[in-house]
C-alpha cells in the first residue's frame, strides 16, 4: 500500500506543468528511439527527434480542438519552410535572401499574438534544423521529400500526443495556472505584510519597489490565467468546471485589488503607534492571508478541496479589538490616523471573506460581467491593421524582426566563409540567443555559451564512459527530456541537455567526437553575432525609452482613476471595462518594472538614469495603491456630493497626470500644477467629525494623490534631464 506521503508527494509530481510537459516529450523521443532501432534505421532519428523538438517548442495552450487545429497549422508551415530549404540550398544568393524575408515575415507574425508568435518561432527554427540535416548529408538534394517528410512526422507524432493529452487533462493547464496566481498573491501579501513593520525609520521605498517588481509577476501570472481560461471558454458557454475556476480568476482579481491597496503613508502610522501592538496585528493577519493564498493555491494544483483556517479570523479579530482600545484613548492625534487603519481593518475584513468564499467557488455568485477580454485578431481586416501598425521603425517588434533577419543573413555569411561543412549551428545559436532588448541577450548569450561548454565536457567525458549505443540512446532521450524540463527557469543546464543530445543523436549514426569543436566554435560565432546586432543594429535602449514608458503608466493610472470615479457615480460593477482599465494600469505599471530590470543589464552609459527610473517606479507603484484604494471601496456617492469637491479633484488629477503624461512623450519638463495640489490636499482632509465614512475614505485616498504629484513632477524633470543636457550641448555658443 502506497503511503500518505509518498501518495501526495506523486500527487504533487503530477500536477506539476514541467512534468506533464517532460513525460509527453519522453514519450515522443523514446518512441521514434524505439523504431529506429526496431527498423535499423539510426539514420531516421536525428530528422525524427528535431521535429519532435521544433513541435514542442511550437507548443501552445489551448482547448484540444484549439490544438488540433493549431497542430495543423504548425505542421503546414513545417512542411512548406523544410521544402523551401531543400529547394533554395543549392542556391546561396537566392537562399540568404529567402532566409532574411521568411525570418522578418515570421518574426513579425507575433503582432497577432503569442500563439501566433510561437507558431512562427518554432517555423524559423525548424528550418535551420532542416539546413542541418541537408548539411549532414553533404549538401546533397538528391531526395527532396525525404527529410522534410521525416522532419514533419517527428513534429505530427508529438503533436498527436499534446492533442491527446489536452484531451484526456483538458483542465489540468487552468489548475496550474490559477495555483500560480494564488502562489504569486500569497508572495505578494507577504511582502505587503513588511511595510507594516513597527519600526521607525522604516526604508518603505525600499520594500515598495521589491513590492512593485513582485506586482510584475503577479500581473504577469493573472495575464496568463486568463489567456488559458479564455481558450476553454471561447465563443461558447463555459462548463460548470471552467465556470468554477473562472470564479477563482474573479476572487483572484478582487483580491489583488484589495491587497494592493494603500490607506495611509506607512512611516506616519510606524511613528504614531510605534508603542502599540496594531501595526503587528495588521502584518500578522497579512501574512496569515498569504499562507492561506499559497494553500489555496495547493489545494487547487492537487484538486484537493481548499479547507480556510481560523487562524486569519482570530487575527482579524483580534486586530479589531486592538483598533477599539485605540479608540478609547481618545487622543485627538490619532483621529486621521485611526480612521485610515479601520479603513484598512475593513478592507483586509473583506479579504478575508473573499479568501472563506474561495473554499466553495461554486457557491458564489456569477459576475455580472463575465466576459473575458480577447487580444487575438478575428478577421483578416484586424490581422492587417496589427501587421500596418507594427510596420514602423519605432515598433520594438519591427526593431527585433529587422535586427534578427540581418543577423541570419550575417550568420550565413560566416559559415561560408569559415567552415561551410557543421556551420549551421551559428544559424541555431542566434535564432535562440537574439532576443528584443539587449538584457535579454545578455543573459542568454552568458547562459547559452555556459551551457553549450558544459554540455560538450559532459558528452566527450560519457563518451568514454557508456560506449555501448543502446545505453547511448537512452542517455540522448533522458537529455532530451531534461531540455524541456529546465528550459524556461534554468537555460543553462537546459543548453548543456539539448548540447548532449544533439551528441549522442549524431554518434548514433556518425563520430560524435567531430561535431564538439564545431559545435563550440559554432555557438561562439553565433552568440557574437547576435551581441553586435542588438548592439548596433537599432538597438533599444531602455534608458531611452524610459520616458515612453513612464508616460504610458501614468496615462493608464489616469484612465483608471476616471474609471473609478464613474462606478462612484452609478454604482459599484466589476464589468469588462473597469477590469480592463484596471488590468491595463498593472500591466504599464508591470512593463515599468520590467524595463527597469533590463536596463541593469545594459552598458553603464545607458543606465545611468536607473535610480530615477526606479524611484518613478516606487512612486508609480504608490499611486497604483491609492486608486486600488479607491476601488476597493467603491460606492455610490450621496446626491449632495455629485459635482463637489471630490469629483472636480478627481477630474483635475486625471488630467494633471495625463498632462505630465503628454509633456513627458514630448520630451518637454512638466509645467506648473494647475492647482494648489498641497491645499487642495488640506482642503479634503477637513471633514466635519459626523462625516459619512465612506465620504472620508474617499477625501482622504485623493489627499494622498495630491501630495504625489509634486514629488512627481520633480522626479519626471530629473529624468528629462539628460535629453536637455544633450540638446543643449547640440546647440552652439552664441
């Protein structure tokens, strides 16, 4: 009898995504290992195994029709990119244009999306793995169907099997993806739960950014949870169980909203109750809520049910207890302040039943608006305007495609010119090594030429070691398994895996010992050439976009802010369009993040203006708070504030931000406010003490705006500062 533990501990391997991914993978490899040898046939497994391997990478989440039909896709565009390498090999001119045209048109299919994106990647390197086979035979195309036709059945033999699991698992995709997002939100509350630390001089803007930078993933994993869940949904009804984890993405984004909310400046409530034990109360029962989000996300990865402890409640409880004994101390110092900690008790309250509802998410209420945002393009007509629009100099995504295509063509060039015979692995390295910006190349050049040096040491040491071929065979399926176990989090060992394959696979029908220098010399060539072309060809800088991408975040802060102040007027509705405007003010601010991080990366002229950019995201990330604030609380104002004071210094900021928005795409130093923000700011703090208390919420979160908007414009002044320093310099003396 199998044991508890051992039991949950498969249960656990089960449920992992690598493993699902790994075994279909496994059973591809061992499957064409299998009739090779079975027929005698060695000479079939290297085409066999690279389509194997180009299907997978082409792999895309979807329903299995969705897959099928993708499958489908794939293996056209497979077939038709091998033939077009076997007919153009003979011909080197019209070969190297042809290789330029196809890597610009694939590349920018991923206008259209990541599936399309994905489908095109795995198209351009199914073609240089055609060139390799074509080379290995000399060069010859005395047979043009043949390897592309072997290359083909390697790719529709995994793609069977992924359409048959997806069949057979069709939910198990959705599961790990919502287990992410509980994972991340629990690891975003636990970070929430350090700015309540009861200590003075707290260095809040230190764990505001890390907070911000988790923000990032977390968005990054809600993004991905809902492509998933709109794969299964489609244009139909959605099953009771889809409907059930479509709740849970619900929860999840209600949460996220609350957890990211802000009620006051931290440092000001460290000072005020540094002797008192609310503020550790208030991280206590934060970070019990992040141990129950990562159970939740447990319990939904092994389909177990999500049992809520009662170990928040008594936390909550006794935060509440605490906040009273405040209270009857009367002190008039505290009065501003108390009121923002029971509006942060009241929102951690509402969390707190939001976590008790995700225990039985089918007896929740269905959402008003359940309609899921689709990015995709649904008629030819859309699918040329995300094509026109991207078709600029400026696009990031043109810049990749131009630079990648040169690359190739440059690429080619040098293999002629070195050592036309094996040179085809310069083609591979770049296409995997070139990435949209510089950071991302960096790190995949370094982990790609680790990785390939590791893996040709292990190979020439096993070499000596397991001469025998068949246990050779089985070393060459196990390293390819463990590419696509360790690809996505560790390039390194999945470079130094994929390395060893392609070894074993070549000294099946070959001398494996003859491909080593090349191989290495290859990855050499291959890895500088895409150095120089993100380098030199319209490289894109972060530093320099980074006014760009700052302007955008503000400007969907704007949206969101006037978004909020709609359902404040008419009434509180998650529909699509407030979830979108919400949405689209995470991902800016997530695409702030994420350029930031890219940027440490780059040459140390282009990042000098690092530490504004990340002080512009802990301020972005500040403000992101106080609108989650405001929508985390949303109600209908009474009929006598309609038009008042708030809503006119709602409509004010939302245009101040969209004006320092404007002025900063310009490239232009922000003019004066509009208004007296620190007034305005006074103004809204003072209330009558009968006041409604959602009235004062509301005040209070727009004071706590005001006051970020000077602190704004100076930080958006010093990162224009450069751009003026240069034009100054451009301009000559008087």
């Amino acid at each position: 009898m199998v044991s508890p533990t051992l039991g949950h501990r498969l249960r656990q391997l089960w449920a992992l995504d690598k493993f699902s991914y790994s075994l279909r993978v496994f059973v591809a490899l061992t499957g064409c290992m299998a009739l090779s040898w079975s027929q005698g046939r060695m000479d079939l497994l290297i085409p066999l195994f690279l389509g194997i391997i180009a299907s997978a990478l082409a792999e895309t989440d979807d329903s299995w029709r969705g897959r099928l039909q993708a499958l489908l896709v794939t293996l056209v565009c497979f077939a038709a990119a091998a033939f077009a390498v076997e007919l153009l090999f003979p011909y080197p001119w019209l070969f190297v244009a042809a290789l330029a045209l196809s890597t610009f048109a694939l590349t920018m299919l991923g206008a259209l999306g990541e599936r399309f994106g994905t489908i095109a990647s795995g198209t351009l390197i199914l073609s240089i793995y055609t060139m390799i086979t074509v080379d290995q035979r000399g060069g010859e195309v005395a047979d043009l169907w043949h390897q592309p036709l072997l290359l083909v059945a390697g790719a529709a033999w995994y793609g069977l099997l992924s359409v048959l699991w997806q069949r057979l698992f069709s939910q198990q995709p959705v599961q790990q993806a919502l287990a992410r997002v509980f994972r991340e939100l629990g690891r975003y509350l636990r970070l929430k739960a350090a700015l309540f630390e009861p200590v003075r001089e707290l260095d809040v803007e230190a764990r505001r950014l890390e907070l911000a930078q988790q923000n990032g993933r977390l968005v990054a994993a809600l993004n991905a949870a809902k492509e998933i869940i709109l794969h299964r949904v489609g244009k139909g009804r959605a099953t009771p169980q889809v409907n059930r984890y479509l709740k849970l993405y619900f929860v999840a984004q209600d949460i996220h909203e609350r957890a990211s909310s802000s009620h006051y400046p931290y440092n000001e409530l460290a000072e005020a109750f540094f002797h008192s034990d609310v503020l550790f109360r208030c991280r206590l029962l934060l970070r019990q809520q992040g141990q129950a989000c990562r159970a939740l996300a447990e319990a939904i990865e092994l389909r177990q049910p999500f049992a809520y402890q009662r170990a928040s409640a008594q936390a909550l409880d006794d935060l509440n207890a605490s906040l009273a004994y405040l209270q009857a101390q009367h002190n008039p110092q505290w009065r501003g302040l108390l009121r923002s900690l029971h509006a942060l008790a009241s929102n951690l309250g509402t969390l707190e039943q939001l976590l008790g509802a995700a225990s039985n998410p089918d007896a929740l209420a269905e959402a008003q608006d359940s309609t899921l945002f689709d990015r995709d393009p649904h008629s030819l007509r859309e699918v040329g305007e995300r094509l026109r629009q991207q078709l600029t100099p400026t696009s990031l995504l043109f810049r990749h495609a131009l630079r990648l295509a040169l690359a190739l063509a440059a690429g080619y060039g040098v293999l002629h010119w070195i050592h036309p015979a094996q040179g085809y692995w310069i083609l591979l390295t770049t296409v995997f090594v070139c990435q949209p910006s510089y950071g991302a190349t960096r790190r995949k050049l370094v982990q790609r030429i680790a990785g390939t040096v590791l893996g040709l040491v292990a190979g020439w040491a096993l070499f000596d070691l397991f001469p025998g071929a068949p246990l050779q065979s089985l070393i060459a399926v196990a390293a390819g398994v463990a590419f696509f176990a360790t690809r996505s989090t560790h390039y390194t060992l999945a470079t130094a895996a994929i390395t060893l394959m392609v070894l074993f696979c070549f000294n099946q029908v070959g001398d494996g010992y003859g491909l080593i220098w090349p191989r290495l010399i290859d990855t050499l060539l291959g890895s500088l050439i895409a150095g120089l072309a993100v380098f030199l060809i319209l490289p894109d800088w972060q530093g320099r976009r980074l006014p760009s991408v700052v302007a955008n975040t503000l400007r969907c802060h704007s949206r969101y802010l006037r978004e909020i102040m709609l359902q404040y007027a008419s009434g509180k509705r998650d529909d699509l369009a407030y979830r979108l405007v919400r949405r689209n003010a995470h991902n800016a601010d997530a695409a702030l993040s994420a350029a930031l991080a890219n940027m440490l990366l780059e040459p140390g002229h282009f990042r000098r203006e690092a530490d504004t950019g990340f002080r512009c995201l802990a301020l972005s990330h500040t403000l992101l708070s106080y609108l989650s604030a405001l929508g985390a609380h949303r109600a209908v104002l009474p009929a006598e504030l309609r038009g008042g004071l708030i809503e006119q210094t709602a409509a004010q900021l939302a245009a101040s931000l969209d004006e320092i928005a404007r002025q900063l795409a310009l490239r232009q130093a922000p003019a004066a406010a509009t208004f007296d923000e620190e007034a305005r700011a006074g103004e809204l703090e003072r209330l009558a003490e009968d006041s409604d208390e959602r009235q004062r919420l509301l005040r209070t979160e727009l004071a706590l705006i005001c006051r970020q908007m000077k602190p704004l414009r100076e930080l958006v002044t010093r990162l224009l500062q450069p751009d003026r320093e240069a034009g100054a310099a451009q301009r000559p003396a008087a």
